[in-house]
C-alpha cells in the first residue's frame, strides 16, 4: 500500500502548488495597494495567527464618551480582498456617536449591552429612520448615509459593527466642516450656517480660515 | 450563389436569437429593480430611440440659482446596468450647489463653461481639495465624500455631470440635517451645532421636531 | 423665504425619485430570486424595522448540543444584494459543530464566551490551522473549506458569526455522505471507507441505499 | 438514536430552506432577463437534467463549411449567472470561420481535431496574433478583438470552445456591413472599400441600400 | 475645552490612518498594471492636481479631418480602479470617424456642436442603429459592437465620450485587416473583400503580405 | 496619399499605447499575487505562444487509475484575471475520482469519451444528482459541492473540465481528513467516524495525530 501511497503523493503535487494564493490572500500590508486590495503574502509564511483577530476588545474612551476599536485589512491582514472590517464601540451613559457617513460601506450594528438608539436618513426624501436596539438585535445602515447613534440607556452601551469594506473611511460632519483650513466664508455659503457658529466650531474643532 | 446564402440565413438563425438580450439589457422601467439594475426590454422592442437622450439641455433655476438636469436610468433606459449616469447643471453668476455627498458614486465633472471653484474633504485627515475649473478641466470627486461647488467667475458656468451609478444617490447636508422630522435635540447633541441655528434651519428647510 | 423654499421642494423633486431604489434594495422575498439577489420592494413601503432583525439570541439546541441561529436575506431581507448574512451559536460543554463546509462564503467567527477550538483545513498542502479563541477573537475561516468547532472550555461557549453570501450553504459531511439515498458501493469507493462503518452511519443519519 | 436523529432534522430544517436558490440558480428563460441574467427556476423543480447538456455534437454543415453548436444560457439554464457558454465547432477541409467579434467575450479554444490556424488582431498595434493549432491545444483568443479559424490541414478540424459569457454575441464582419440596410455611400465612407466592391458584397449578403 | 480636543484628535488617529488608500487610489502608472488596474500612489503624494484632467480641449486634425483626444488612466491617474474614462472629439465638416469597435468599452456620446450622424451594428440580427445627434442629446453604443460617426452638418462637429474603460482599446476595421502583415490570402479568404481591393487597402495603409 | 498616411499613423500613436495593458493583461506569474490575479507582463513581451497551452493531453497515471493534466494561471499566464481555467482527465475502467470539492469554483465536464457517473451533493437537501455522461454530453458541478466521477464503462474515460477559477483549489476528502496531523479523537468527534476506521485511513493516507 505504501508503494501506491507513494504515487498518490505525486499525484498530487501535480495537482496543488505553493506557488499560489488559492485558498486566501492575506494581505501583504507594507506593499503598495491597487483597485482589489493588497497583494498576497507568501502562502509559504502564512500560519493560524494570520487568521485570528485578538484585541476585539473595548477601547479607550474618548471625549465623546465611547471607544471604537477597529479590525481592518491594516492590522488584521486575513480580511484582504473580501470586503468586510470589523469594530467593537462602546458608549459610555449618555454618550453619542456624532453624524457622520461611510463612503462606500454598509454599515451593520450588533448591540451586545445597554439601549442604543441609532438612526440613519435616506437620501430621496430625507426620511429619518430611527430604532433602539439593544443586546439580540441587529441594525443595518445602507452605505454613505448620514447616521449617528446615541446610548439612551443606563450604563454603557457596547456593539459589534461589521463594515462591507476592508477599511471603511469615516468622514464625521464637525470634523469634516470645522477641523480643517476650509474659509468660512466657504463653510456657510454652502452650508447655510451663521457665521457665528461657524467660527465656533471651527474653533472647537481646531480648524482654520 | 442565392442558393448558398439560403443556407447561410438558415444558419446564422442557429448562431442567433431574439431570445435574449445579448448586446444591452434597456431597462424595463416599470418592472421591479433588483440588486444589478431593472429586468431588460424585450429586445425586439428596442429601437434607437432608447439609445437617445434628447433633453440633455439646462433645467429651470431654482432657489439656489443653479439648475440640474439628471440623465439617468428613469429617463434614460438604455444605461440599464452600466454603472454610470449624466446631468447638466447650470449655476448663475454667485451660485452655488451646497456641500452634499452621493453614497456610493464617484462624480466626475467636465466644465462647460465659466469658472468653477470646486471642492472636496478626504475622510483619512478632513484634507480639502479645492479648484477652480473652466472649459477644458475635468474633475473627479471620490465616492461618498462631502463636496459643494461654488460659480466664481463671470456670467453663468456650466458643466456635464458623469456619476458611476445610474441613479446616484443625492444628500444635501441641509435637507438631511434640518428638513425632516429629526429631533432638534438629537441634531443638536450629533452635530455640536447650537440650538437656535438648529431651530433658525429647521424653519428655512421646512423641518419640524 | 417661504416662496423660496417652495421652489426648494420643487427642484428637489425633480432630482429625486420614490420610483427607484437607490438607497437601499430591500429583499421581495416571495419574489423569484435572480442571480444577483431578490428585486427590491417598493421603497414606499419600507420601515426602519425592515433594517432591524430582533431575534438574534440564542436558539434551541440541537442533538450535536449546540444552537445555531441565523440572519439571512429570507428573514433579514435588509442584507438583499449586500453579500453577507449573520449567525448566532450557542455550543454546550463539550460540544461540536461537525466537520461541514460552505460553498463560496467565508466565515468569520466572532467569540462572545466560553473557549471555542476552531480549525480549517487547507486544500493545498491539507494543512491544519487550529486555534483556541474566546471573548476578544476573531477568526476568518476561508471559504469552501472544510472546519469545525469544539467547545473546550467551561460552560457554553457563543459566538456571532458573519458569512460573505446572503445566504450561505451548510454542507455537513455527515449528511452529504450518509443522509441521503446515495449508494453505499459508490460511497465506500469514492471515501475508503469501509462497508461496516458506512452501513453504521447510513443508519444513523437515516440514509438509504 | 432515533430519537436524536428526529432532533437532528428538525435542526437542519432551520437552517435550510428550500425557499432560496443557495447552490445553484438555474435560468427560467420564460421570463425576462436582468443585467446578471435570468431569475432562478424554484429549487424544487430543478433536476440533475437541468445541469447536462446532452447535445455537445457536430452542428449541420453551413456554406462555410463549418458547423457551429452553440451550449449557452437558453439552452443550457444551469449555466445562468456563471459568465460562461460553450459550443463545438467542426471545419470541413479547407473550411473558414470568417473574421468575427463578440463583444466581451474571451473565446478559448480547445482544438481537438485537425490542423486549425486560427488568428486574432490586437487593438493597440494591430498585431496579428496567429498559430495553427492541434489536439493538445488550447488558445486564448481576447474579448473582444477580430480573430478568425481556417482549417488548413488534411480532413476535418474540430474543436470545442469556451466563452466568458452565457451568450456571446457574434459579429460577423461580412454580416455586420454587407447583410442589412446600411446605406452603400456610408459603408465606403466609414471603411474605404471600393462603391462596386459594396455593391458586390451587398449582393452576396442580401443586404440592401 | 482644548484638553477634550486633544483627545478628540487622539481619537481620531485611532480611527484613521495614512497607511492605507480609502478615499481614492490615485494610479501609480510606473508600476505593472494588474486585472484590477494600477497600484495606488501613497495617499500622502496626492494631491487635488491628481483629480484635474487640464487638456481636455479639440486635439490636432489628422487625415480623417477629425480630432481625438483621450483623458484615460494613463494621463489621468484619478481614474484608476473606476472604469471609465472620456474623450473629447471634433469633426471637420464632412469629416467620418471610420468603423471600429471598442472591445469591452460602452461609449456614450455627448454632442457638443455641429450635427453628428452616428450609427451601430446589432449583433444578433445586424440591424443598424443610426440617429442624428446635436448639441443637447447623448447617444450610448453598447459595447464591443462596430459604430462609426459622421458629421453631416455644417461646419465643426465636437463631441465629449464617456468610455466604460479606464483605458478603452480602439480597434479600427482599416487598420486591423489592412494594416499589418497579415497575408492577403487570410484577409481575402476571411473577408470575401476581392483581391485587388485588399491590395489597394494594403497599399494606403501600409499592410504588407 | 502617404503624406495622409504619415498623419495617420501620427494619429494613431495619440490614442494608443504600448504602455498600458488594454486588450489582456498576461500574468508575470513571478509577482506577488493580488485579489484580482497576477500583475500583467509588459504588452512588448507577449507574443502569441503566451496564449496557447500546448501539453494539453493526458497526463501519468495515479493510485486511483486516472490522470489529471491542468491548464491554469500558473502554466497558463493568458488565463489571468478571466475566472477560468482548464483540466484534461483520463480514468482507466473501473477507475475513480474520489469524493472532493473545489472551493469557490463551479466545475464543468466536456465528455470526450467512454462512460462517466458523475454526481454533486446539493447542501440544502443533501440531494444526489447524478448521471451518467458520454461523448456529446457536458455536466456542470454548482460550486464548492461535494462530488466524484466513476469510469463505468468499458476501456477509458476521457473529458475536459472548465473550471471558474484561474487555479481552483481541489480539496480531497480523504486526504482532508487523514492526510495531516489532525487529531484522530478531532476527527471522530467532528465526523462520528470509528476510531478504528479513523486509524486504518490515517494509516493509509499517512496521517499522524
């Protein structure tokens, strides 16, 4: 049997090859990107680890009172080329996360702790859709739209997010409008703001112009 | 010679069919879309009128002082599936088209006329990307991301609009933010925003809450 | 300002449109299914609670002593054409999802409790990746390839879990092999299993032939 | 045991479902396409027939001395949604496919019998691409670009093909300008062929203006 | 309130990152071309100049008496990975674009001036799609079918095109069948033009064989 | 007229390239791989033998009395970046293709000659479909599904098999399950397979554990 063992073998050399990516492609992050993703690591040096995440932990809280700890194609590799990141948020009582969008990703919430009302509004008819969700509920908030959710509840509020992008971009609405050097003159014509209340933000956001 | 060419006809109905849609899939507008578009007209019903759009002309100005005319998959079947769609637009001297953000289209604009200041804001670092166009400039605005253009120069601009999307989804931050039914108080808390600028935007944009 | 924002109202409804579904396609499911997902229902007719599912808790354990609770586009239909789904699972003290594969979804495991033993096998080399993860883990298990997961630890282990398909295929080797009327000559030839041990199994998962 | 296995079933049935099309969408080609192809027969009516072709044979014989039988998405469902067709194709000796195209299809030919020539054209160069081919051959012929066969050897020259679509279209160059009413005066203004060599062609092609 | 920014900006960094390209990917067109197209420049290397097609003006006149000039991805790096492109032509009165075909490229066609009488070739049945276009209509030809344009009007014809290609092929029926070394006996043979006509068509295009 | 022709060729430089890859992008299959294939060689090096395969004929016997002879990106470069690949397969009578899968890839088998039984599993029922083929007849294998090919007729079995994958992974039950250092109590856990039926294979296939 091992003589027949023996061509088995060759047989299938002859089939499989370490030269390709043919069950995954983990991201080889210190090359350059293209349209698809990164380029693949040598399947040779690729182990368990590659495919394990292991700090989807709560983060540290900021002066919005919530944390965001992100899984993306950077630091977890395994994820190149199949469209999906990951983040675990958590709001502290009363805390918020501000208006923002995500170009080009749906965003899906898993609420694992506390009452989290997240709302998103479509763009047609600037409907706003809006729900409290807590532990056993899931929510999805279709790609690009303006959304936010606020922790409504007692004690904190935690989530897991899945994002339908290896690294989904966050453009927040203050930051976006008040942290850069865009002219003020510029922020209110196009956004029908005061004046004062431009150089407000601006202010607290640290812009300019 | 007749005699051969019989067999050829005979044959090429073999090779061919009106079954199918083989070449472009019109759209059937008043079908159910679907995640890859509308259902195809019957091919045998296209005419090269469906592969015409005739009004690609300036729309009527509007409060703003700018028009926009949209060629896209409603109006325009033929596009049904490609991934990309049209507008005129037209703003009088002074205009503006408010900051605003289209999920999931990247648009790209080819000057027409006049001179344009357009602008864009990266998510990675809230960068703004700003230029002013005229006839012979094409500029491309990233998917999803916040932007606004400003007419600058003399007399009235114009431009042609592609989108990568056959209906592109359009978010003004005004009408997102303040002409709904959006809780003041919720506006207020995800967008740092002070509560007499909320109630003063609320009344301008016909929102209530 | 009123008069103004009447002509508001009106350019908006020429740039926007109930007729298509461009923020979101939410899964007709009584609809047939085409290749690239379920039409869309009509967006006038969509809530806030077509993007909510509210019952991913755990579900009722099986024989194998663990529950498997999914989110898929039939009764998720928010997911239509977004290529994901959901799962919840519970796994008692020392159970065991078999050996099963799923045709073209990855699956990524995100551990809620207990210690899970997870592993893959690769179709290159027959390579075994096997780990141990728990609360603060991610695993990404590449698609079609066939895994398993032990619950190691005390107590129940959880976990959520996301795959890359609406809706994924469960192929269990058990069933697939020996649930069905599949000839026991052509399983014994095609396996190397013995007659015994197929005739064994055939009566345990209530195949024939 | 069988009291398990009663569990065992009733477990599987939720987490399968016949509702949805999960490992295969075979085409009903009665109704009306979309831009990723048919919808789905219900899953309940598919059969292993669905899945076989039957009629993989040498066509009838044309005026060119080839026969062409083509196995696409109106013949063969099952290869809905996949992007690929096939057909055989047999070249009687000193027989010729004619310059041709199909618009975004990749042709492979896999040669079986005989000695064929076949030749494609690039767009950048207008180089000429060309091998005389045998069994034991296969060639990659680009979507899109001219190409032709002659079957250049003693006896008959037979191949099967694959197409990267589930029905490419098939431009004839001889059809396409000679075979239907396009007016003679714009056929010599948009090829520089001679007025008595359109007319000539015209006449053999059946075409008219 | 300066304290709260500096951890609001700790935050962000958390968030964000230079690393990876998630706004855009911005053509490195030194680097090899992969099927998904060019690698991406280092996001930090972009500037709002990479956005800016400035040259989209007529070009020079050639032998057709019209004028052609691309803005595809390799002069235009913006592009990269949104498969599409533009060009901008103008026709002198009288003046033809000769028949071609752009493999896997829709074209759309916004006339600008003049009176351009555009045509396509259906594949199935050969039927010819022709239509006079002006100023204020857009035309689409479905992609990978012969097409020509002609400017049947009074002076000047100028148009801007819309490719579904970063980088379309243009294959002109001229110079595929005639001007190369392909043997005349192929083209005679594959074509059924006549002998002398594919000399003289070799000659003024400068063929050989 | 050649003084037309000089403009003309001038012409034709303007708006192609040898820069860029447009009509195929043949792998250089000593880069790093990315999602989307292989980078595309430099257009100047290709010629025309980079789109033939020319060892496509049966390959060596194995244990199993078949012959397996692929064709993919690796042997293959001008297959990169289409999703389809080739094999050539040859069983003796009486021979087998043991139970497997191909992840991610559907599988289609041309018969060429003699008597194949070929069955896939669907996941959803654990149905078998299964049939027997021949010359003339083509069976397509839904993706990831578990399957096999008897011989059962008489003399040799012949076919080609087109699969959806530029290099499709093969992932053979028994090699899967015994040919690694799995565990055995793993392996009888997640299978319900005896341990001395594990033992006796693991032997067999040289596992270890």
């Amino acid at each position: 049997m091992m003589f027949r063992i023996f061509f088995l073998f060759a047989f299938l050399l002859s089939i499989t090859s370490h030269v390709s990516a043919i069950d995954f492609c983990v991201a080889d992050v210190k090359a350059a990107q293209n349209p698809s993703g990164y380029p693949c690591k040598p399947p040779a040096t690729v182990t368990v680890d590659d495919f394990v995440f292991s700090n989807f932990v709560p983060g540290k809280n900021n002066i919005f009172n919530f944390s965001f700890n992100p899984a993306n194609v950077d630091n977890f590799p395994a994820i190149n080329g199949l469209g999906l990141s990951f983040a675990r948020f958590d709001i502290e009582e009363g805390g918020v996360v501000p208006m923002h969008t995500h170009a080009d990703a749906t965003e899906v919430i898993v609420a694992l702790q506390g009452n989290l009302t997240a709302g998103f509004i479509s763009s047609d008819s600037n409907t706003v859709f809006i729900k409290t969700i807590s532990d056993g509920n899931i929510l999805v908030i279709p790609k690009g739209l303006l959304h936010f959710v606020l922790n409504v509840g007692k004690g904190k509020g935690s989530a897991n997010v899945i994002f339908t992008s290896v690294k989904p971009s966050v453009q927040l609405f203050n930051l976006a409008l008040f942290g850069n050097n865009l002219e003020s003159a510029i922020v209110e014509k196009t956004t029908f703001l005061d004046h004062a209340q431009v150089q407000k933000l601006k202010a607290q956001f640290k812009g300019t112009g």
